[in-house]
C-alpha cells in the first residue's frame, strides 16, 4: 500500500491503545448521566439489541441508497448484525442544568457480503428511556469502529497475516499487544473501496531476557471485505 493512499485516500480518526476490550454496551454509557438516567438508557439499549431488519422500517434515510442497500432489502433470511458503537449526549438547553437527550448509534453490516453497511441513529429521551423523534439510517456516515469488529479484526489478522502469526507463534497472547487506527476510504485504491470499515492493527510483544525488543508488526484489516493486506 503506497505511502499516497495515507496522504490522501485514507484520513485517519481514531487511535486507541487496547489491552483489553470493553465488556458491553453499558461502557458507552455516558458516566455523568445521574443513575435513572443511565438505567433508562440500559433499557433503551436492551430493546433495541436484536434488530429484525436491516433497514429499519418507516425510518429517515440521509444520504442517497445505493443498488447495494436494495441488494440487501432484497435477500430475506439472512442473519442481520448490529453493534453499538457510540453514544453522544445533545448539548444542554440553555437555563437547564441537566441533558435530556442522547443519540445512540448503530452500524450494521451489510447482508451481502463486502458492501457497505448502514448506521442507524435513535435519539433517546433520556427520562423515560422512550425515542424521541424519528429513527434515522445514515449512508456514507464515518462510525467508530465497535469492540466487536476489533475482535474480528484482530482475529483476521491472526489468521491470515503470516507476520502476525510469526509473532504469536513465539509469544504467548498474553505478552501481544496491539493498537488500532481506524481509517475513513474517501475515493477507491484497491483493495479498499468507500463505506469499508477498515483498521491498521499494530502489534507488539514484550521482549523476553536477553533479547532484543522485536519490531512492531502492522496489518490494515478490511472487515467488509474479510481481507487483510500488509499497510
């Protein structure tokens, strides 16, 4: 992958150092909202955890759908996936100490393999856990990746970077770390296309006694396409 693909192709957007993932959605929970607000939001999220469909029905779409969203409405019985990826407090209304109002986003894959997926936006009345307004889908909408897709990500890249395997091979997965950039594909460069969610994965082990710190091995992650390539 060249040098120019980073300079103007890719932006990059996110970078978290990981030892470990979040346990679930209640993480993205906004720790300053008061306890009922926060029970309120949990109960948002727990209905709304196992979508039916992959466009949502009666929803406001924002952005122009493409063949590839009607390829998807058009192959039933395939299994839809949604991961929480951010929640994002309104700011305060003037005159009123508290927020009242959270949007909670989605991103679902698209069913058909290696086309771009949707998010999905609710905003949340946050003292009654109930909608507010409209569902909303998202085309061509730049979401956090979630700790689901960085699991994916990095078992990929175990199993099908040979560096990283050469790196496990000779360390126990306890002493690997690693850390992700998420990257946004604003114009196509093969293999990576606009809409792929994509990851550059770098992993580090702890070098044993008496030897020399290994270099880090790095792998750009395709989760739409399930590709690995070396960055």
């Amino acid at each position: 992958m060249s040098t120019k693909l980073f300079a103007y192709s890719l932006i990059l957007v996110w970078l978290a150092a990981l030892n470990g993932l979040w346990a679930s959605d209640d993480d993205l929970i906004p720790s300053q909202f008061p306890k009922n607000q926060r029970d309120n939001l949990r109960r948002f999220l727990e209905q709304h955890n196992k979508p039916d469909r992959y466009m949502p029905q009666d929803a406001r779409i924002i952005g122009a759908p493409s063949a590839d969203e009607t390829a998807a409405e058009q192959t039933p019985g395939k299994p839809v996936k949604q991961y929480t990826v951010q929640i994002v407090p309104h700011r305060p209304i003037p005159g009123h100490e508290q927020v009242t109002r959270a949007d909670v986003y989605y991103y679902r894959p698209n069913p058909v393999k290696g086309k771009p997926g949707i998010t999905v936006r609710y905003t949340v009345d946050l003292t009654n856990g109930s909608q507010s307004g409209p569902t909303e889908v998202l085309l061509n909408h730049h979401t956090p990746v979630s700790h689901e897709e960085l699991e994916e990500a990095v078992a990929l890249a175990r199993e099908k970077s040979p560096a990283v395997q050469e790196l496990y091979k000779h360390h126990d997965s306890g002493q690997v770390h690693w850390e992700y950039l998420q990257m946004f594909v604003s114009r196509k460069h093969d293999p990576h296309e606009p809409g792929d969610r994509v990851v550059r994965l770098t992993f580090t082990a702890q070098a044993r006694r008496n030897e020399n710190t290994q270099r880090p091995i790095s792998a750009v992650v395709n989760l739409t396409k399930g590709i690995v390539v070396a960055p």
